[in-house]
C-alpha cells in the first residue's frame, strides 16, 4: 500500500507574501518532484476545494480524493490564503476560519497535517488588505470597509485560537517582518527538507502586488466618485502597472498615535508567541 505524504497546509494569512511563496512552488514542481514533494497548483486546490467548503453539498470526500491522487510522494505541499476567508467582520480578522477548518480537517484523518501561517503587523495588513480589495471589488471608503472591526482590540491571537480549536494540531507561525531574513530555512521548513533549488517567482504585477500610495488613492477615489463605484477595479490596474513619476506618500488612513499602538501590540503578540 503506498505511503501516505506528509501535508503541508499554507493558510496565509492574505498580504504576508503567499503569492510569492506560491509563484516560486509552480515554477520548481520539477525540482520538488525530484525530491519526492507533490504540490497542488493553487487555482486547482481553490477550484476543488476552497471555493466550495461552505456549499451544502460538500463533503471531505472531495478532498480525500485529492489526498489520494498524492499517495507514494513524502510531503504534499497546499496552500491557499482563501482558506480561512476572505473579508475580516464583527471584530475578527478571520471570523469563519473555525468553521472552515471544521469543515476541512475530517479529511485528513490519517495524515500529518503541518499548518503554516504568517501574521503582520496590524496597520500594514489592514491597508493592504483594503487594497487588495480594491483591486477586485468595487470601491468602498476605508472606514466602511472596517466599519465593524475595532482597530484597539482586534487581535491575531483569535485566529490561532480558532485555528487550534477546530482540530489543527502542529501550528508553524512565521512573522511576515521577519520571513526574508532566512527566506532559505522558510522554505526549508515549508518542504521539510534541505537543499531544494525553487526557481524565483513571477516577476508580474500579480506577484509584485504594488503599494497603494496616497496620490493613488486618491486617483480610484475621484474616479468611482465621477464614474462609478464599479470602476475602482481597472483604475488600480492601471496603477499596478504604472510607476508612479512623482514622490510617493504611502497611503496610511490610521492615526499616527492608533498605528503606533497597534504596532506595539503586535510586537507584544509576536513575543508572546515566542515564549519571551
């Protein structure tokens, strides 16, 4: 009977580089396969799997059956920053991570599931989030986008509880400040072994995902205010793949004095984390 593969289980969370680590993963699957590591594709594990956890009809069959298309390699690497939903309310970050993780965890009954996650300091998740956002919605002032989150209380220390109480059992958390000191053990700890050459990931806009600055901002905003809501989407397109000529502002809606409070609690999360 082949041996069942260690499961790699990339989470996220969104803005913290997993299109990156995903874009190096799809261009070394030869080098991966040669050290008997399998990766599912991301746009397949999403269409298989994550965009249909929550449908009634889902059951983690469909995901045993992809399980089980994996057998006889040592690590299956699966990774989708969707997982654990997509846009942050009533004061969490992730509020249907639970459920989803409760709805998916069956299946891997059998198997050692390492579930990894990167977390980033408040503000910079928050702004990019939006803007993430932005790139594929319709516009929606930063304020009302968050109207139900508590910028002095919101916390990641929800998401890892949820995370541990819906069955996750081996938690790798990674601090996006830190990720690229030693991207090489990153990745060495993502497969579970040494010494695997990845290919660099896409240099594209998709993969680069630019800075919003406050010049742009305010470009999508008079746009959607003069011609539509609906047209914040292509307008970030064009920003994506223009370089901004004069100096740029970051684009930053949090008070200095709120921003530095946040900061500091992540750092505090961070260090608790760590154990000191």
């Amino acid at each position: 009977m082949a041996s069942r593969p260690v499961v790699a289980l990339l989470v996220g969370a969104h803005k913290t580089t997993t299109t990156y680590i995903q874009s190096r993963l799809l261009n070394s699957r030869d080098a991966l396969n040669a050290a008997g590591i399998a990766h599912v594709p991301t746009g397949e594990f999403r269409k298989r799997i994550t965009n249909q956890i929550l449908n009634d009809d889902f059951t983690p069959a469909q995901l045993t059956r992809l399980l089980e298309e994996h057998t006889g390699c040592g690590r299956l690497i699966l990774s989708d920053e969707n997982l654990l939903g997509v846009r942050p309310k009533a004061n969490r970050l992730y509020p249907r991570a639970r459920q989803r993780l409760e709805t998916l965890l069956p299946a891997f009954a059998g198997y050692t599931v390492e579930v990894f996650v990167t977390l980033r300091s408040y503000p910079a998740y928050l702004v990019s989030r939006y803007t993430e956002h932005l790139r594929s919605n319709r516009f929606v002032r930063f304020e009302k986008y968050y109207q139900q989150l508590d910028f002095d209380t919101v916390t990641w220390l929800d998401l890892l509880d949820d995370m541990r109480a819906a069955g996750v059992e081996t938690l790798r958390v990674s601090d996006f400040s830190n990720l690229f000191e030693d991207e090489q053990l990153y990745f060495d700890t993502l497969l579970g072994t040494e010494g695997v050459s990845l290919h660099p990931a896409d240099n594209t806009p998709a993969v680069r995902r630019t800075k919003l600055t406050q010049q742009g901002y305010d470009v999508v905003r008079v746009f959607a205010r003069k011609y539509g809501l609906g047209c914040a989407q292509p307008v970030m397109a064009l920003i994506d793949n223009l370089e901004q000529e004069t100096a740029a502002t970051p684009f930053m809606p949090i008070p200095e004095a709120q921003k530095v409070e946040m900061e500091s609690r992540y750092r505090a999360e961070m260090k608790g984390l760590k154990g000191g």
